[in-house]
C-alpha cells in the first residue's frame, strides 16, 4: 500500500484525508492544530507532530493549505519538506494559490529529484466529505497519471489541465465565474423577492430558463429555498467570504498579468471585498446575498 502523508486539515483537508482513510489507506497526518491531528488520528490515521515526521517514509504528499505564502513556507521555508522528504516522492499541492508560486515551487522540486503537480479542488467542503471533488491538475503527464489513483479516491472529476500552474489558473477562472454566478444569482433572487414574488418559485424559473447555473442548482444563496447549503444554516460552513476574496485577488492578479479584460470579475472582486469589510469573511460567500439586499 502507498504510503501518504497528508498535511493541512481544514475545513477542506479534513475530509479528503478522512476519505483516504475509507478507502484503505492509513495516511499520516499533520497540522499546525494537535486537536485536527487528534481527530484524524481516532479515526485511524497515523499522527505527526512535524512536517518531518509527516513526510519521512511517505510515497505521496498532499498539502491543502489557505494561500499562497503558506505554501511557499512549507516547503521551502520554515516547513522545510522538501528538506525531509522521501526522494522521488510524488507531492501532491490541492491549495488554491497563484500560478507563478506553484510553477516556482514545483520548479524546485523537480530540480530536487521529485514529482510535483498542483491540484486545486472545485466542489467545496460538502464535495470534501462526499469524496465528489472536482482536481484540476497541473503537471507532467507522468505525474498525472501516478496521481490519478490517488486522486480518484478523494473525487470524482479529475482533468489535467496542462504545465506546472496550469490548475491553478484554471481553478482562478473557475472560481472569478462562480462569483460573478452568484453576485447575479443573489441580485436576480432579491429584486424578485423585493417585487412579492416567492424566492422559492423564482428558483424554479430560473433554474428551468435561460438564467439558470451552479447556484441555482446546488447552492441556492437565498435562506428557506434549499436544505443542506449554508444559506439554510445562517451561512455557516462552506466556502468563506475569506477565501472568495483571496481567490479574486489572485484572479485580478491573474488578469493583470495577461493585459485579460475581465470588467465582471473586477465588480465581483470590489462586491466581496466590501462584503467582508462589513464583518462577513468567516461566512459562506453566498451570504453576498445580505450585501446585495442592504445595498
């Protein structure tokens, strides 16, 4: 059996190490938390308590980490995982990050004698614990095909999307749309709501008109509409405002870099910003909803 280490048990990290643990593997675990450590470690998983102990005798590495600079840190910095690591290992990076940190990075891996791809997730943590996460890879094709097994275990989608950085990019595409989905969704939801129409019958329409996406279909953001999302749970849990804005900063980044035009993402990004000055980055960013009502 391969062995993998797993390092990073957020709200995202937690379940994806959980799943390898129900698909037979035993993966160390480690975080910079002893209590994310502990609650793996009674499920079954071996506990670390450094990154050198985590990544000793492992095969495969995984890393789900905030941002960039944590990244960086962790293997190249203080972390020093590329210091204790196995050679050869195949590292495995599914943190959301920008692309120039991932190429550098894996960069000096590679250079170092190991595999590296990058491996951002779509799908959220209810995707993390249902192990129906979208991988979009960034990497050799040899080290995409190593990965996949491992991959497969934790989603369900798994594309390969080109060079080292190219998951990366593509994950900061995906998440500027899903924002731009749901600042229109939410506005479309309350101005109907605003002119008597029930938000429950709105959803319907537009999931079955021209108008319908993502948001309509899995992640309603306007409360009482749809169990089992966070804007049935006082927006609690999911994806935070936090991270949205993390994400559309290096979206703008992004754009900035390859003279892109991207005048929705630009208001997406100033919406959420605004968002979360107002108190809301510890919630799910469907509660841009609330922003969009106030306004």
């Amino acid at each position: 059996m391969t062995n993998i280490a797993f390092i990073g048990l957020g709200n995202m990290g937690a379940p994806m190490a959980a799943n390898l643990l129900q698909t037979g593997y035993r993966p160390t675990v480690y975080d910079i938390l002893p209590e994310a450590v502990e609650k793996l470690a009674d499920q079954g998983a071996r506990p670390a308590s450094t990154v050198a102990e985590a990544v000793a005798e492992a095969d495969v590495v995984v890393t789900m980490l905030p941002a960039s600079e944590h990244v960086r840190d962790l293997y190249l910095g203080e972390g020093q995982l590329l210091r204790h690591a196995r050679q050869g290992a195949l590292l495995i990076d599914c943190s959301t990050i920008a692309p120039k940190t991932a190429i550098y990075v894996a960069g000096e891996a590679i250079r170092l004698g190991f595999e590296m791809i990058d491996a951002p997730v779509s799908g959220g943590v209810a995707g993390a614990i249902a192990g129906t996460l979208t991988f979009i890879v960034g990497g050799s094709a040899a080290s995409f095909e190593r990965a996949d097994p491992i991959l497969h275990t934790m989603g369900r989608k798994i594309f390969h999307a080109g060079h080292n950085g190219a998951g990366q990019t593509a994950k900061i595409c995906n998440n500027m749309l899903l924002a731009i989905q749901m600042t229109g969704t939410s506005e479309a939801l309350s101005m109907g709501v605003a002119n008597n129409l029930d938000p429950k019958v709105l959803s319907e329409i537009l999931k079955n008109s021209s108008g319908g996406n993502w948001t309509l279909n899995a992640y309603n953001p306007y409360p009482g509409v749809m169990e089992g999302v966070p804007s049935a749970n006082q927006y609690e849990g999911g994806f935070l405002v936090d991270l949205m804005v993390k994400d559309l900063g290096l979206a703008m980044d992004t754009a900035k870099e390859s003279c892109s035009s991207t005048p929705l993402g630009m208001l997406a990004t100033e919406l959420y910003r605004n968002h979360k000055a107002a108190g809301w980055g510890r919630k799910d960013f469907s509660s841009i909803l609330k922003t969009i009502q106030e306004k």
